[in-house]
C-alpha cells in the first residue's frame, strides 16, 4: 500500500516566520550598533577635540577664595574688656596669574626694590642659589657635563622631572660661595621681594611686605601701580595681646604662616601658607571661629587664560568675637598675689628646687574659670639673673603629688564603698603593718585618738584615711598585720577618685591636657599613700574640677574658657549680638547622696574654724563663709633639674569654696618642691588663697556699685586694664619646663 505524503504547509510557514524574525533583529541590532558607535564617537570628539575649549570656559567662571586679610575676632574678658585685639598696618600684596613667568615676576620685584625697603634677612642659602641660576642660566648648567646629563636621562627609573630636579641638585652643590657673595645689596633685596611673590598660589594674592611699611612706601607703591600688574596695596592687621596671660595663646606671623606640622589640614580648608592661624591654646582652640572668612571672586579669563575681569561673589567676613570667661582684675590681682608668696618662698632656706606656683579659680556651678594663674622663676644663662615668666599652661599640663587635699574624696569614697558612713569613729594611731615602718598622723606620732570623719578633715588625720582606704581593700587594720587588698582595690579606688576629676582629664577647651601620671604599686603599702594623695600626680585643674564636685552637691562640670560667640562689635561701643552662649556641661554625678555631700562639707568647714582646723590661721576670721582642705605631701623631686633627681621635698596644696551655703567659687592652689626642710610649716599656700578670695570679693562689690556686669544683654566694651601691647613678633620668654 502507498504512503500518504505528510503536509509540509505549516512548517514552512513556521520557517519564513523565524528568518522574518531573525532579520529584524538583526537590524535592531544593527541600529543600536549605529548609535551606540556615535555617541562613543561624539564623546571622544568633546572630550579629545573641544576637551581643552570646554576646561578654558570653566576656567572663565573659576571661583577661589582670596586672601584679603580680613580681621580677626577679638578676644574679651567676661566683662567686656578687650584682652586680644587687631591693629591695622599699611601692607603690599603680589598676585600672580597662570600666565605670568619668572621673568615678568623678577621684573616687578627689581621695581618694587626701588620703591620700598625690603628686609633680606629671610633669604635661606636655597633661595640664593636658587636666584642665582635663574640669572646665570648657561654658567649655572655647564656645570653639569653631557656625560652626567645623558647618564641620567639613561636610567629608566627617573622619569623627565625627576632628571631635571637631580640635575638642579647638581648645580646646587657646585655653585660656590664666592659665586653666591658675587649678588649685590640692590639685588639681594629684588631676591627678598621675588621669594615671597613666588611663594603664593596662582590668582592669590601674596603679602610683600606688611611690617613697617611706612606711609612714604605705601604712597609711592600707589602710585605706580599700572605699571607693576599684579601689586596691590591694601590693609592687614597685626595681632596685639592687652594680657600677658601665655593661656591666651599667639597666633603665626605671615613670614611665618601655617606650621609644617598643620600644612596639609590648613590648605585643605583654603588657608594660604602665609596665613596667622592659631599656634596655641585659646587661640589655635578656637581657630575657626576666630579666623573669619575670605572673599570670593569669580575670575573671568580670556582664551588665553588671562584675567580680564574679577568679579566678587562673597565680600568676606571678620572673625567671630569670643568672651572669655576670665575676670582680667582679678586676673591681675591674683597674678600679684601668686608672684609674690612664689619669691617670698623662694627667698628663704632650702628652697633650691622651688621654681612654680599655680591658681586657679572658677565657678563651681558651670565650669566659668575666672582665674588661671601659673608663675614660673627662670634664670638668664647669660646673665644669670632671674625672672618670673607666666606659666599659666602649667595648671593642666603638669602633674603633681597633692597630699591631704584628696582626703574629702577618700572620706566620701569610704561612704560608697561602705567602708565608713558619716559619723564613723575610728582611732588615730600609728599603722604598723609587718615589715615597713610606721606610717601615722603629722599631730600623733605614737598615741592613740579618737576621731570621727568630720574631726579627721579638720586635723587632717592620715591614720583616718589609712585605715579607710583598708577597709575599702576588705580588712580591718590591726597592729603588724600582714595587708593584703582584693585584685581590684587600686583601681577600685582610682576610679573612685576619677568621679571627681582627680586622675583623668578635666575637659578644659585648651589643647595638651595631661591626666598625670599613675604610680607603679610595688606594695599593698601605697594603697594607703594613694588615700592620702601621696601616690598619683594631678594637675592644678584636677583640683578645682575635684573641689568644685563637692562645692555644687555632686556634679563633675567640665571647666571652660570660653563664655559667649558673638558677631563683630557694629558700633564699637557695645559688643555684638549674641551668636551662642555656652551652657555649663555636666560630665558624671559622683555615687554620693547629697547628705553625705553636705557632711562632708561641714568637715572642710571645721578645716577654716575649726580650732585645730589646718587652715584656722589663714580663715578663721572671713567676713564670708569659706571651706576647704589644706596638702603639704612629701614627696621625691623630678623637676627640670636633673642633678637634683631624687631629692625629697614638700609640695604645698589648698583647695576650698564660698560662700559655704551656696558657692560661687572654687579655687585650688599647687606651690611643687616648696621646701627640702621637713620641720618648718609654710602658710603661703593659705595666704594664697584667703587673699585672692578676699580680692574676689571685694571686686564683687566694685562691679555692684559700678553696674558692671557679665550680662549677654548690650554688653559695654569696656577699655582695657593696661596700655601695654605685646605684638604678636615679639619674642616668648623661654619656659624651661
């Protein structure tokens, strides 16, 4: 039988569909292929082609930050008087555009040479000889032969650049010093103008010569100006301090301009090298507030990348005016005070290693420091006579054992740790522990007294705060026992001490605060003279920060500098409107009630009235409620002088507050290395302290009468306390710390 032929209709339908399909395709293909390959073409076209047309329009419309000197901010004290200020001097820029050559800038600095005096004595040997090949271009590079040239150029590793800068380092070396005594005065100076005109950036306007430029240069510059393209003259200011307080900080001068160590972070915040910035303390803290804000201007070039127009687009801005904290009288006043105990002390016996003596006041309630005063004695190697600089820095960069000061913290830290509890009564005695020597009380050398907490702040009991700090390590003292502490003892006790600030930083807004430094605990032994603050160093600013915990009822308050931000004063008279007032910061709440707080007062009271109190002679008869501690720790001498290393000495120590029922101010005092003579009993750290209170108070009663006052609202500018300026050239004294 036949087969039936199969119907091949359908399949060939099918077929003519997949090769229509496939063809279309192709051309969708095809077509994005097209348009793909001109846009990669038109891109290439703008980048490679019109790339440099396009980078030459942006460059019409480029907008930089220029360098017009704008004033910075004033620093004043809480009562409006002016401690930092500007003065206004007469000043020649450069400003050097992306066309201009080395040849047109040496043209213009032998212009400038002819019409003002420039000092040459910035000129390093680098410059000289770097002047000197630009003017002996052919003697200067026949000095390397073609054979060295060619050596070079044949080593692989050393791209264009690099064979050129060795080449120069070539002729560095080989040009001699008669060559280099062969410039002229008249030439030397074109050098001094050129070096600073080629030390800017392009379209930045560099300082020439802005120290004693006279009235006669300034005009006769004026003058000439069409002919000197780029030159300008214009106003800069010069810092001036109306304090010598060294806290206030300096700022650099423009021969100076940002220090190397801070180039980078200054240039990425568009600062010019030749920048003042900020170089320490209050003054480089509070740098971006103070530095004020350039004008911008939008440089319209030409093809040929020349300005031919400059527009301003923001008109700058002086710098924010900061309020201190600070009372600059009382300031002063305390200044006396402390230089005057500090030679007192020094000029009686056995007194060699005395050489500082630190204050510090501030209010207990929202950190304000109202006074910080460190003096310093100095001696001239040259002449060998000495002079007191100030030191104030030294109240939070340096450390020191600070004796029975602590012990207002050791008691309330006994509550905590229920060691004690107010009232406890424990007897004054010599501690004998197996195998070291007594350790007792100054007033008890043998006896046996009994005391409670109160009574043991007004003797200043060391037996107390021993057999305290014994129980916070878990054991009860008895005669020649064997002391042993619990692991976590010592630091147990350290982090107690830390809630008042006594151990770690304080946070005060000034750079380089150091903590102090911890002993090492070779024994079970020096838990007991940690108690007695015979152990770990604090600084002067630890103390106030510590007494003023006790002083506000509990509450670590970080100590501050800065009161107020204001805007540029608008009529000179009156300061300018607020812009942030600082609020007090409270930084922990130490882990006592506040009825302990308050029996512990009662003991620091007993410390000024008390009849055996510690600093009865000194307090006993204030006009105003007072409490405090007295510290005199024996301690081993590290100072400056190392010959001296191992010497055992005194340091003198106070803190106290005032008024008792709601304090106003607290305030420490710190005399290091006071005496060698354990046997004498020096009250000027007391005197120290009862004197400036006294001064505080009486200036209370002064501003009352006077309407003076530290209000935010229309506060008067009021006229500095001296006449004395100290520019911001002049020379630091040295501090050998």
């Amino acid at each position: 039988m036949r087969k039936k032929p199969k119907n091949n209709r359908a399949s060939s339908v099918k077929a003519k569909y997949r090769a229509s399909l496939s063809f279309r395709m192709n051309i969708l293909f095809f077509s994005i292929f097209l348009l793909f390959s001109a846009l990669i073409f038109r891109l290439g076209y703008l980048q490679i082609v019109k790339g440099e047309d396009y980078v030459r329009a942006i460059e019409r419309t480029e907008e930089i930050a220029v360098n017009t000197s704008v004033p910075r901010g004033r620093i004043y004290d809480r009562y409006g008087r002016i401690l930092v200020d500007n003065d206004p001097e007469n000043a020649i820029t450069y400003t050097k555009m992306q066309t201009t050559t080395t040849e047109e800038m040496i043209d213009i600095a032998e212009q400038l040479a002819m019409l003002i005096e420039q000092p040459t004595d910035r000129i390093t040997l680098r410059d000289r000889q770097d002047f000197w090949i630009l003017k002996n271009k052919d003697a200067a590079y026949a000095k390397v032969s073609k054979e060295e040239e060619l050596k070079l150029r044949a080593n692989e590793e050393l791209d264009d650049k690099q064979v050129q800068q060795e080449i120069d380092r070539l002729v560095r070396e080989r040009i001699t010093e008669e060559e280099l005594n062969e410039f002229t005065p008249f030439e030397l100076e074109v050098l001094a103008i050129y070096r600073e005109m080629a030390s800017g950036y392009y379209l930045s306007p560099q300082i020439i010569k802005n120290e004693n430029v006279t009235d006669a240069e300034f005009a006769r510059v004026s003058e000439r100006l069409p002919d000197l393209p780029g030159v300008n003259t214009t106003t800069d200011w010069k810092r001036v301090k109306l304090s010598s307080v060294a806290i206030l900080g300096r700022t650099t001068v423009p021969s100076k301009g940002i220090p190397k160590a801070k180039l980078n972070y200054y240039l990425a915040r568009d600062y010019s090298r030749n920048d003042r910035v900020g170089e320490s303390y209050f003054e480089a803290q509070y740098e971006e507030l103070l530095q004020g804000q350039k004008s911008v201007v939008k440089n319209i070039t030409n093809n040929k990348g020349e300005v031919i127009n400059t527009v301003t687009t923001f008109p700058g801005e002086p710098g924010k005016d900061l309020v201190s904290t600070l009372d600059i009288e009382l300031q002063t006043e305390a200044e006396k005070i402390v230089e005057k105990k500090l030679l007192e002390l020094k000029s009686l016996g056995q007194s060699k290693l005395l050489d500082r003596a630190f204050f510090i006041m501030m209010n207990p309630n929202t950190g304000e420091i109202l006074s910080m005063v460190g003096k310093k004695i100095e001696k001239d190697p040259e002449t060998g006579k000495s002079y007191v600089v100030d030191y104030s820095y030294g109240t939070f960069t340096t450390a020191y054992e600070v004796g029975s000061t602590v012990k207002a913290a050791t008691v309330l830290m006994g509550y905590s740790q229920n060691a004690i509890e107010p009232g406890t009564v424990l007897i004054d005695q010599p501690i004998r522990l197996y195998g070291t020597k007594p350790k007792s009380s100054i007033f008890n050398r043998n006896g046996a007294i009994a005391m409670n907490d109160l009574k043991a702040l007004e003797r200043s009991s060391n037996s107390y705060m021993f057999q305290t700090a014994m129980r916070i390590a878990g054991t009860n003292y008895t005669p020649n026992m064997v002391f042993r502490i619990k692991d976590d003892t010592l630091q147990t006790m350290r982090n107690g001490y830390a809630q008042f600030g006594l151990g770690v930083n304080t946070g005060i807004d000034l750079p380089n605060e150091t903590s102090g430094v911890k002993g090492e605990l070779t024994d079970t032994g020096k838990i007991l003279n940690l108690a007695i603050g015979q152990f770990d160093t604090y600084t002067p600013m630890q103390l106030a920060q510590y007494i003023s915990t006790i002083a506000n009822g509990g509450y670590r308050i970080q100590p501050r500098l800065l009161k107020e931000i204001r805007n540029p004063s608008e009529d000179g008279e009156t300061l300018g409107p607020v812009v942030e007032e600082v609020t007090p910061k409270i930084l922990n709440r130490i882990s006592n009630s506040t009825d302990e707080i308050d029996h512990v007062k009662k003991g620091l009271r007993q410390v000024y009235v008390g009849p055996q109190g510690s600093s009865y002679a000194a307090f006993h008869d204030t006009p105003y409620t007072a409490a405090g501690k007295t510290g005199t720790a024996e301690v081993v001498y590290y100072g400056p002088l190392r010959e001296d290393y191992g010497t055992f000495t005194v340091n003198l120590a106070h803190v106290g507050f005032a008024p008792m029922e709601n304090p106003e101010v607290a305030y420490a005092v710190l005399i290091p290395w006071a005496t060698t003579n354990f046997n004498v009993h020096l009250g000027q750290g007391n005197q120290i302290a009862r004197e400036i209170l006294d001064v505080y108070f009486n200036l209370k009663q002064k501003y009352e009468k006077d309407g003076i006052t530290s209000s935010s609202v229309k506060q008067q500018i009021l006229p500095p306390t001296t006449d004395d300026k100290i520019d911001e050239d002049t020379e630091e004294q040295k501090v050998n710390e």
